[in-house]
C-alpha cells in the first residue's frame, strides 16, 4: 500500500513539472527527480544537479536533496545517499514519508494543535454533521470509506449523493470517493478499495498521506470561509449598532416632544376668576408630577444609559463613536429636562401665589360688600330728610329742635366718614390686585362716594338755612339733646361692633389666632362699661319722659334730635350680646383648625427631616462605593444592585411623605418652620439618587462588557482603578491633564517612543524601574493627542470609564479596517473588486443584500460590469471614509 501510495502522491506533484515516476526505489536512484520534487513542493531552488552517470554523481546529487531536506529542520536518522543510490526500497520509501511529513502534514494546525493532532482534528470537525461517520483515527475509521465521501461532500456537495451511499458497501463507497477525488479535484488516486477493506487495519501514513491532499485541496475553500466569518461578524455587530442608533433616535424623538409639550402648559400664567378655578389647576399639577412626570424620568435615565452602553459597543467594536441628530443629543435632553423642571417649579409657586392673592381678593370683596351694605342701608332716606324744608311752618321750638337734630346728623355723618374712607381704600385695594369683578365694585364704590359729596353738601345748605332762622327760636329741651348726643355715638359704637363682629377673618398661623382671640376678649372686657354707658342714656330719656309726664308736657312721640329711639338702642345692645358668643364659637373653630394645621406640619417634618438626611447620607455613600470598588467586578455589580434593591425598597418612606404633603396642600398650609426640607427638594433628590445608583451600576457594567470584550484580567482592572483612584486626590471620580499624565506614567505607559510595546511581557513594577532609570517623560505633542481621545469635549477632566477605555485600547487588539479589505479580498479572489454574485455566494443573504446595497461602484482600470468596491465600505465601517 506504501508504494502506491507514495508513488501518486510524488506523481501529483512531479506532473507540475511535467513528468513522473514508475517506480519508486529505482527513479529516485539518480537523485535528478528527487531534487525536482523538492523543487515543485517547496517552491525553492536546489544546487544544480550533476548530469554524469557515475556512481558518484548520483551520490552527490542525493546528497544535496537530502542537505536541503535537513536544512528545513528534518533530523534524517539512518537514511544516508548511498542506500538510496543503490535502491534501498525501505530507506526510499522512509525518505519519502518524510518529505511527506514535513512538507504536506507539518503546516497543518487547527487550533495550535501538532500537525497530526491538527489534520484530525480537521476531519472530524468537517464530519462532524454526516451520520455514520465517527472518525477518530487515521486506519478503522476510513475503512467503509464514508469519512472520504463526507469530506468531499462537505466542500463539494454537487459531487456526492451522499444520502445514497450504504455503509455495508465500502468498497463502492471507497471507489466512488477516490474516482469524484480524482475527476473533479485533482487527487491522484493513492489506495486501493480492497487492500483497504481486506485489511484489518489499514496503513496510518498512507491514510494520512491521502487525507493531506483532501486538506490542501479544500484550504483556499478554508480561507474563503474564515474570511466570509470574519465579514459576517463584522457586519453583524454593525447591523446591532444601527438598530440601536435607531432606537435611541425614536426614543429621543419622543422624549422632547413630550418636554416640548409640556413646558407651554407649565409656563401658562394665565390666572383664573376664582379659586375653585386655581384649586383645579393646583390640583392637575398634582397629576403631573404623581402620574405623568415619574414615567419620564424613567425613560430619561434609561435612554442616558443606553447611550452608554451603544458608545460602549461602539469602541469596542473599534466604530465611530455615535452623534445623534441634531436636537437629539443627550446635552440636548438635559437642557430640555432642566427647562421643564424650570418652568415647573415656576409654575407650582405661582400657583400657590395666585391661590394667596384670590383669598384675599374673595376676603376684601366680602368685606366691601357689609362695609358698603351698611353704609348703604344708613344713607336710605338721609338725601330726603336734608332736602325736607320742615323749618318753614316750625315753631321756635321746633326750629331749635331741627337744629339740635342736625347737628347730631352732622356728628353721625362725621362719625361715618371713616366708614367711607375704608370703603374706598378697600375698592382701590381691589383695582390693584386686579379682582375680577372690579367694575361692579367701582360702580358701587362711585356711587357710595357721589351720594356722601350729596350728602355733604346737603346737609352744609341745611345748616345755612337752619341758623339763619335761629334766632328766632326758643332753647331746645336740654335732657333731650343731651340723649341724642350720647345715643349717636353709643349707637355708632354698637354698629361698628356688629361690623366687627360679623367681619370675616383669614389666619395661617396659631399666633394669629391668638391674637384674634386676645383681642376679642379685650373688646370682651369693654362690654360692662358699654352696659352702663347704655344705662346712662336710657335714664336720659326715662328722665325727659318723668319731667314731661309731671308737668303734663304734651310730647311729639319721639325725640327731635335723632332717630335713634331706646328701642333701637336696645334692639342693637342684644344684637351684639348675641353675636359675642357666635364670634366666640367661630375663633375657636379656627383656633383647632390651626392646631390642626400645626399638627401636619409637625408631622411632615418629623417624616422629612428623616427621609431628607437619609437621601443624602445614600448619595455620599455611592460616591464613597463608585471610588473605592473594592472587590471583582462581579462583586462590585452585585453589592450596587443590592444597594439599590436596599434604595428601592425605602420608596414606602417617600410615598408616606408624599401623602402628608397633600394633606398640607389640601389644608392650604403654605410654610412650615419645623423643617428646611420641602418636598420639592426631598422629589429632586430621590431623583438624583435613582439617577445616580443606575448611572453607577451602568459604569460598572459597561466595565464588565470592556474587560471581557478586551481580555483584560481583573489583576489589570484592579491596578487601572487602584492608580486611578491613587491620583484622583479630591475623590470627584475624575482626573485633571497632570494627574492623568502622572497615572498613565504609574501604569508605564510611554506615549513619545511606544517604549511599552518594545520591552515586550515586562510587568508595570520592572517597567516604572526602566522609566525611572532613563529618565523617561511625556511628551507634550504625544500627551494632547491622548487628552484629545479621552476627553473629547474638551472638559479638562478625564473620567474612570475613558481611562479604562484608552488602556484597552492600547492593550489589546481589535478588528481594523485592513483586517476587513484583507478579508473581502479572499472573497474576491485577489481582485481590487468584488461582485453581487460572489457576496451572495460566501455570504448569509441578509449580510450579502446589506454589503451589495451600501458598496459603491468600483471605478478601476480593471473594473468589470457590477464590480463592488469593498475597500472603501471596509474604510467607511470603522469612520475612516463616508459610507
């Protein structure tokens, strides 16, 4: 089997060369065919061969094939130049598997495995989908000759019906696959069926020898397949990107247009008429931040790290970092999120301004309305009695009365003066705070004031005319004049009591209640005095009465100098004895109210100043974690998600706190002294801190995906972070030009002469000792192309994760843009170009169509009709060129 095995396997070769070999022992003798066979399979020149047919010529020449054999590492143990001269069958045939071995099955490695192991491991992962076929060796497992079948079927599928092959017939199988091998593959036929199948134990060199001409037969189909994997995931992970690009764009896009919404609602200052209107609105707000902000700030924080995490990939996978469109940046969010809480916390504060404002507009209205309600109800008839010319028939006495009687009126009207002054202050305070209905109230407030100049001048005209005639008359009954001019003033008093009284009143506080209630019981205090003065006056008129009955003086029924009978008196004295206690029960309702009140706001800041310390103790325990990261990576992800299990799991406390507040806003408390905590402050840093611990988890994460995409070890992680946290000197997570270049010079890197590169595996302690020794210092130029890469925008401040990203980079290697053209030009087979038909041929259909739709027109001198040039689509992917 050896002889006919070697002799097809040195024919397939010496045919290149245009001749052959009958025998193996004898053509070799010479050494001329020997050395043209080494020629043709190393593709080297040999010494030149000695043409003379003496014994020594042929030694010679053998001699030199063998030197070059040794030359190429091949120790030949036994073999020597005379044996093959004097045709040595057993030496011919070793020296031949030789050059079999290290010419055909050395260079065969699958996996850094040896060349045997390699060639194996080869067949069995090629095989490996055929039924029947088990290979796990070079003699038994070729035997029913399916292994040499399914290898061609494989690559060649058109050349095999393999579903027709039968193991219980090996010797067809055999046949069929040496005949196919040798048609359409260019394999000499080496075996033969039933030498095969009649030994129990089929040679291993020449099964092998047989199965190397499969391998480099089917290694350019090889190349074509790694090339085509390589493509593949490179566009793979391209076609990921995208659709993450996508996805953010729509998310983005829907965001801003939810902020853009928004804000005009929340900058409209439209006021409202009244305060159930502004009551609606506060209460729409209370909508907006319980239902639909907290969706928002959701999707706010979950779009930021998407962000993250595509950028991430994106480096990764050596891309261009992603630029949204424009508006579309998450700087563009942030700017659009910070005007919306702007215009939010804007618009809760007039809210409550506007609610304040219609409070006491409602409260002055109603006031307007008693003031001008009784001013209105003591001026009904007082125009007609000062125009009445009663005086022209009146006796002297009567005159006298008349007189007496108005100067009491002049003393009531002087008396009322300052009702109408508040009258109009109050209207005026109603035009300046824009009441709604201010054109009813000015009406009414003209019409108070025209009617008191009427009056005044009425009753100046009537005194004229009254004196004028005075002397004439007789001394008015003194008793009487003295009860009018103590009964006016008594009953003025009465009726500014009743005001008093009946007057509402709008308190926010305990202490001004207690004030109301204080001065109440002050006012209280003066009934007595007011009792006897009452009293007083009505003995004056008893006295009158007793002084007229005695000295039978025929009375007119009613006192000539006021109208104000003791009836009246009385009527009102009881009046007001009613509306004390009345005036009693309402300050006491008011003052539990406010005790109410002082007991929510006790109780709110009982609950905020706990929760408040906590968000923040929490916020400055996260910046301690993401500085110190102590611990694998693992193990720093899983204590950050069980701190922020912990975070989430506090959310009950907020939502107490949030209940509590409503009930103070439904109780229109507007300042609380028990706490500096509002609950404004306490959303935003709940918000920060649910931003914050994801941001973290994020970073940690996005850690995670570079070391494992990078291979960096955790040893390497651990020193990145130790130096980095080292110079980070004022733990802000981030570090300035100098301390980044005095970390980057810790961690050995030389950015002048690439010196970390030349000293090959050594570690960073030998490789500070080498910068130390030389005197070694970064470069300027070098040091800002690095500063430009880590911080881009040019912040001056380089962060932990563009640290960890830059180290990778010069750390490890990743696909390039000449990796890729290399690729597509295996496809290409050596072209400068590449067709729709061969993409759609080596590659998935849905990569194919994707290649073929972004490649453009190749515009070479050699180009063909539908040549593709695949060298700038490769360029483009990795932001050299445009796509």
């Amino acid at each position: 089997m050896w002889f006919q095995t070697f002799t097809a396997w040195c024919n397939s070769h010496l045919r290149k060369a245009g001749t052959q070999i009958e025998n193996i022992d004898e053509d070799f003798r010479d050494g001329l065919k020997l050395m043209l066979l080494l020629e043709v399979i190393s593709g080297e020149r040999l010494p030149k061969p000695e043409r003379g047919k003496m014994r020594v010529h042929k030694i010679n020449n053998v001699n030199k094939a063998l030197d070059f054999i040794a030359s190429k590492g091949v120790k030949l143990v036994s073999i020597g130049a005379e044996e093959i001269v004097d045709g040595n069958a057993k030496m011919t045939l070793g020296m031949i598997w030789t050059i079999i071995l290290r010419f055909a099955i050395q260079d065969i490695s699958v996996e850094e495995t040896s060349a045997k192991e390699g060639l194996l491991l080869w067949c069995q992962r090629k095989t490996a989908p055929y039924k029947n076929v088990n290979v796990q060796n070079f003699h038994i497992s070729w035997k029913d000759g399916l292994a040499f079948n399914a290898l061609i079927h494989r690559h060649r599928p058109e050349l095999i019906e393999y579903d027709k092959l039968r193991k219980d017939d090996p010797v067809t199988n055999l046949n069929n696959a040496f005949e196919v091998a040798e048609k359409y593959l260019d394999i000499p036929k080496m075996l033969d069926a039933e030498d095969i199948v009649n030994t129990a134990r089929p040679d291993e060199k020449a099964i092998m020898t047989y199965v190397s001409s499969f391998y480099h037969a089917f290694s350019g189909a090889q190349k074509a397949e790694t090339a085509a994997n390589r493509i593949c995931k490179v566009l793979a992970v391209n076609q990921e990107n995208e659709h993450l690009m996508e996805d953010y764009e729509r998310l983005a896009s829907d965001l801003l247009e939810w902020i853009r919404r928004t804000i005009p609602w929340l900058e409209d200052r439209v006021p409202q008429k009244t305060i159930q209107e502004m009551q609606q609105k506060l209460e729409d707000f209370r909508d907006y931040r319980r239902v639909h902000k907290p969706p928002k700030v959701q999707e706010k924080c979950q779009l930021e790290i998407n962000f993250n995490t595509l950028q991430t990939k994106l480096r990764l996978s050596n891309r261009p970092a992603f630029m949204p469109s424009e508006g579309r940046m998450v700087s563009d969010i942030n700017n659009g999120w910070q005007h919306l809480e702007q215009a939010e916390k804007g618009y809760e504060e007039w809210l409550l301004n506007e609610i304040r404002r219609l409070e006491r507009l409602d409260h002055l209205a109603e006031k307007f309305r008693q003031k001008a309600s009784i001013h209105e109800a003591w001026t009904d008839g007082k125009e007609a009695m000062l125009k009445h010319r009663d005086y022209e028939t009146a006796t002297l006495s009567d005159i006298k009365a008349l007189i007496r009687k108005h100067e009491a009126f002049e003393s009531d009207l002087a008396a009322h003066q300052d009702r109408v002054e508040q009258i109009a202050a109050i209207a005026q305070e109603l035009n300046e705070l824009d009441y709604y209905d201010s054109h009813n109230v000015n009406t009414r407030c003209q019409k108070i004031c025209d009617q008191w100049d009427a009056l005044g001048s009425l009753t100046h005209s009537r005194r004229e005319a009254l004196e004028k005639t005075e002397k004439q008359l007789e001394t008015i009954d003194q008793l009487h004049l003295e009860y009018a001019k103590r009964a006016a003033p008594f009953n003025n008093w009465m009726e500014s009591a009743m005001e008093d009284l009946q007057d509402m009143f709008i308190v926010h506080t305990i202490e001004e209640i207690e004030g109301l209630i204080s001065a109440h019981d002050q006012f209280k205090s003066t009934l007595p005095d007011a009792d006897r003065e009452r009293e007083a006056i009505l003995a004056i008129h008893k006295e009158a009465q007793r002084i007229a009955e005695s000295n039978h003086i025929k009375l007119s029924g009613s006192n000539p100098y006021t109208t104000v009978t003791p009836q009246i008196i009385n009527s009102k004295w009881e009046k007001v004895q009613q509306l004390v206690p009345k005036r009693d029960r309402a300050l006491l309702e008011e003052q539990s109210k406010q005790q109410s009140n002082e007991h929510l706001r006790r109780q709110f800041s009982s609950q905020a100043n706990v929760v408040g310390p906590w968000i923040q103790t929490k916020m400055e325990e996260i910046g301690r974690i993401s500085i110190e990261m102590n611990g694998t990576l693992e193990d720093q992800l899983s204590h950050l998600k069980q701190y922020e299990r912990s975070i989430v799991d506090y959310k009950p406390n907020l939502d107490l706190l949030e209940q509590q507040h409503q009930l103070i806003q439904e109780a229109l408390i507007f300042d609380n002294k028990h706490t500096n905590y509002t609950m404004e402050h306490v959303r935003v840093g709940w918000e920060q801190l649910l931003t914050t611990i994801a941001r973290t988890i994020n970073e940690v994460e996005n850690q995670i995906l570079t070391r494992d995409a990078k291979g960096i070890s955790q040893e390497q992680m651990q020193e990145f972070r130790a130096s980095f946290n080292h110079f980070d000197k004022d733990h802000g997570g981030a570090l300035g030009p100098e301390e980044f270049k005095a970390c980057l010079i810790s961690l050995g890197y030389d950015v002048e002469n690439d010196r970390q590169k030349q000293t090959g595996s050594m570690d960073s302690d030998d490789f500070r000792a080498l910068l130390i020794s030389t005197g070694y210092s970064l470069g300027d130029a070098e040091f800002n192309r690095i500063m430009s890469v880590v911080d881009p925008n040019h912040s001056g401040l380089v962060t932990f994760q563009a640290f960890i990203d830059f180290m990778s980079r010069e750390t490890t290697d990743t696909d390039t843009a000449d990796q890729v053209i290399a690729s597509f030009k295996v496809l290409a087979g050596d072209k400068n170009f590449i067709t729709a038909e061969e993409l759609r041929r080596e590659l998935p259909p849905d990569q194919a169509e994707y290649c073929i739709a972004r490649m453009a027109p190749y515009q070479g001198p050699d180009a063909v009709p539908g040549a593709l040039d695949y060298k700038s689509f490769s360029t483009a992917l990795y932001g050299e060129s445009d796509l």
